[in-house]
C-alpha cells in the first residue's frame, strides 16, 4: 500500500491557490472565496480554489472575444499547429496527469491512464479539422452559370462547463474542436477537481496558443451564469447532472445560444439466456464498479432474462466480492474512493433506501475496511437482488458502486424495463443472438447501445449520445455533430456576368 505519496510540484500540492488562465496568461483571482481541495482517499487538503467573480469572467470572455477575429482568419492547417504539439506534450506528461487526477478524484491508476487517453484521441481528432471543415459544391444551373454552395465558419466564443468525475478528458470533447474550427473557448472546470485542469492548461501554454484563444475561469454557480447572461457567448456545452443540464439548457437556449447538455443516467444491461458469462462477467464488474460507478455509462440495472439469473447473480456477486478496494495509486487496487463526502453520504442513503423499500442486500459495501485510508470516502461493490421497478433503486441515478438486479422473463419485458426510464443515456445486452441484438439496438430508447460489452463509451469521432433526460439540445458532443455545433453553414449562390 502507498501511503503519504506528494503532488508533483506543477499540482500544488503545498495547499496553495489555483490560478484562473486568461489571455495567456496564468493570473490569480481577486475573490475572497475559495473551496478547499480535498485527497477523497486520506481527506488531506491538496490545495484551494477560488469561486471567481463574474467581472472575472467577462474578463476572460473579452479575452476571447478579443483574439477571435485573428483566429478565425488563420488558416485551419495553422490553427491545428498547437493541437499537435499539445498532444506531443501530453504523451510526455501522459502518467504525471494520471496521477494528479487520481489524488484529487480517487480513481485507481488505470482508470485514470484510460481517461488521458481519451483526452488524447479528442485532440488528435481536432487535428484533421481541415478536411472536416470541407463544404459543398453543386452547378445548380449550369445553363444560368449559377454554381452554389455551402462553407462553414466559426461563430466567436464558446464555452464549457464541467463535471467533476471526468476532470482531464470531458473539457476536452468540446474546446479543441471549437479552437481547430476557428472559435475561442473559455473552460470552467469543476470546482471540486481542478488540479488536473490546471496542469493541463500549464501545457496548453507550452503548445502556444495564441493569448485569448483558450482561457480557463475557475467558479461556482456565479461562475456558470456570467457565462449564461453573457451576450458574446455563442454556445455552451455541459455534462453534469440533469438538473444542472436543464437549468443550463433553459437560461442558455433563452437567449439564443446553442446549447448541449449532458444529464444524468440510468443505464440498464441486458443478459440473455445464451450470453456468454465467462467473458460477460468481468466486462459487466467493470462496468458496474469501475470508476467507483461514478460516470454516466456505468451500469446501474442489471436484467437477468429468464433462467440465467440464479447464475448469473451469484457469478456476479463472487467477483464483486474480490475487488480491492484502496489508494488509487496503488497499482494493485482495483476501486478507489468516492470523489467527495456530499457523493458518498448520498450513496450510502441510496443503500438504506433500497433496504427499506424491501430489495434484497447480497453484498454491502457500506464502510468497508480500507487498512491505511479509514478516513476516506470508501464504498465497496453493492449488489441487491429482486429490485422491482417502482423501487427508487430501479428509477434514480445513483453514481455509485450499486448494482441492482431485475429478473424478467424475456427480451421484450427487458426492452419495456429499459425504456420505462425517464433517462436514455446508454443501454447493453449480451447475449450470442444477432436477432436479439438487432431487436434490441433498434427499440431500446438510450443514445448508446453495447453489445456485449458493458461501457458504450464512442471513440471521438463519433457522437457522444444521449436521449430523454439524459440530454438537452440537439447536437451532441464529438464527432461530425461537435463540428456542426462549432460552426454555422452559410449557402453561396454566385452567378457570374
């Protein structure tokens, strides 16, 4: 076990206040408020973080404002210039962030390996925004000499608030597409984690953006309505709870900006009589317990369909029962803490909940025994079995390490139970049955569909789906739709005379 382990310097580890990053520059913000930054596996304060002002980010909106006119004339090959090298750097970097963001959220090294990852491919996806920019062409008439077509340009300044389970990858779905369409962009990172945000812009300004391009603004809720009010914002993107999602959506969408709004989940994963469980069973302990069940694909219901479902639990409930939980340093760990006290006090009510309300507790994971971290915001892999639909268990998002077994007895009472769910983020089935996979992709009401395996996760160069409560807007993140969203399409009509 790892104990006492030290931020690199580059963090802040010596509890000291996080910088806000406008026009170039890392400056620190004149608020009298700030928020601790807390290690959720020893509660060590890791560092401060100022709540800034909304005079700070208007200050930073201008900054933007500013540098877009110049930007957006660049040419798109040029733009991508500093996307290349940032990736470059990040490479370089690539373990140091893990381990930043494993201090500041909890997860265990892998996990936040992975996460990097991902925020590498959003980069190298922006980077071959030259041919993605590439309008249309048609002689319309040729007869008349009339030739049309359709270009794309940049809209001015965006921005994004973010959630506090993905800190380094989900800023990157939006801005670096935005910036390699010619945009601006202002980040607003999740005040609980913004260590990890931090460091990355540290590299942002090793790669040589040009001032006002890419800022970052630090905040609260006073924070993320100075961008709502503020009339240069073009667009805003989101991922977060649903709550925050229509909040953001409704003040945003108002007064005229484009919105995209990520919200909460409840993900349902389907296991056919024919599925393979040698190979389904670790897939679906990842999906369940994997980043402590905190991240919008994570399963939440598992449907036992028919006579697997003696099986199955008691396979499932075996290997949940194996995981090691601890330090996400430790690379032998295989769950780490919950992010903060506010989500592991709301768990652990979930779990009584689902005691009261009469589903079945066969393993708890409430304040397990983690030798070294007693203090930490531990808890273990939770499975109830014969959870019924009405249960809260079965309709609210949990975000935690809580599966809930439903036995059905067939498909279509699996797909019903699915799309019974006010959400509509992601659902899977496993099973060895084409027919019954297709069945399923095609009736299922969720935005991201598994076959066979448990995290529905789309690389970047496809739309990050979302359907229902799960999101609020009409072009999701990634992909060709975070190109459409960055950019307006204007129609030329020429005649030549």
């Amino acid at each position: 076990m790892i104990h006492n382990p030290h931020l690199p310097s580059q963090a802040h580890g010596d509890h000291g206040r996080v910088k806000n990053y406008v026009d170039g520059e890392f400056i620190d913000s004149e608020s009298p408020r700030q928020q601790e930054i807390t290690n959720p596996a020893t509660r060590t304060t890791l560092g401060y973080v100022p709540l800034s002002t909304s005079s700070e980010v208007e200050q930073a909106i201008s900054a933007a404002q500013d540098a877009f006119e110049e930007w957006r004339e660049t040419p798109p090959n040029l733009r991508v210039q500093p996307l290349f090298r940032l990736k470059t750097l990040l490479e370089e970097h690539y373990d140091e962030i893990a381990r930043i963001l494993v201090q500041e959220h909890g997860k265990v090294i892998d996990e936040a390996r992975g996460s990097v990852r991902r925020t590498i491919d959003n980069i190298e996806f922006a980077c071959g925004i030259p041919s993605l920019l590439m309008g249309d062409t048609l002689e319309d008439g040729a007869a008349f000499g009339i030739d049309e077509e359709v270009i794309r340009q940049p809209m001015g300044v965006f921005a994004a608030v973010a959630p506090f389970n993905f800190p380094a990858m989900v800023p990157f779905w939006f801005w670096p597409t935005a910036v390699a369409c010619g945009n601006t962009f202002l980040v607003k990172p999740s005040e609980q984690v913004p260590l990890t945000q931090e460091r990355l812009f540290q590299l942002i300004d090793d790669a040589g953006f040009p001032p006002g391009v890419v800022n970052m603004v630090n905040g609260d809720k006073e924070a993320v309505d100075a961008i709502l009010s503020d009339p240069r914002i073009q667009g805003v993107s989101f991922v977060g709870s649903s709550v925050v999602a229509r909040y953001i959506y409704h003040n945003a969408a108002r007064r005229g900006k484009r919105v995209q709004c990520q919200g909460a989940a409840k993900n349902f994963l389907t296991i056919m009589p024919d599925a393979n469980l040698d190979a389904a069973i670790p897939n679906l302990i990842s999906s369940f317990f994997g980043n402590s069940g905190q991240r919008c694909l994570a399963g939440s219901v598992l449907v036992a369909v028919g006579g697997v479902a003696d099986e199955l639990v008691e396979r499932f409930v075996d290997a949940a029962s194996r995981l090691k939980l601890g330090y996400g340093l430790d690379e032998s760990v295989h769950m780490g803490p919950l992010a903060a006290e506010r989500h592991y006090d709301r768990v652990l009510r979930m779990i009584g909940k689902g005691v009261a309300e009469g589903a079945r507790l066969l393993l708890d994971g409430r304040h397990p025994q983690v030798p070294g971290y007693q203090d930490g915001f531990f808890v273990g892999p939770t499975v109830f079995d014969h959870v019924t639909p009405d249960m809260s268990l079965a309709q609210e998002e949990i975000f935690g390490p809580v599966a809930s077994v439903i036995r059905v007895a067939d498909l279509d009472q699996a797909i019903d139970l699915a799309n019974f769910s006010r959400y509509g983020n992601a659902s899977s089935i496993y099973t060895a049955s084409g027919k019954a996979a297709r069945e399923y992709k095609y009736r299922v009401q969720a935005g991201n569909i598994g076959i066979n395996l448990g995290v529905a996760a789309p690389m970047a160069y496809f739309p990050f789906g979302g359907f229902k409560d799960s999101f609020y807007g009409d072009l999701h993140g990634q992909g060709k739709d975070g190109v459409n969203f960055f950019t307006e399409r204007k129609v030329v009509i020429t005649r030549w005379l």
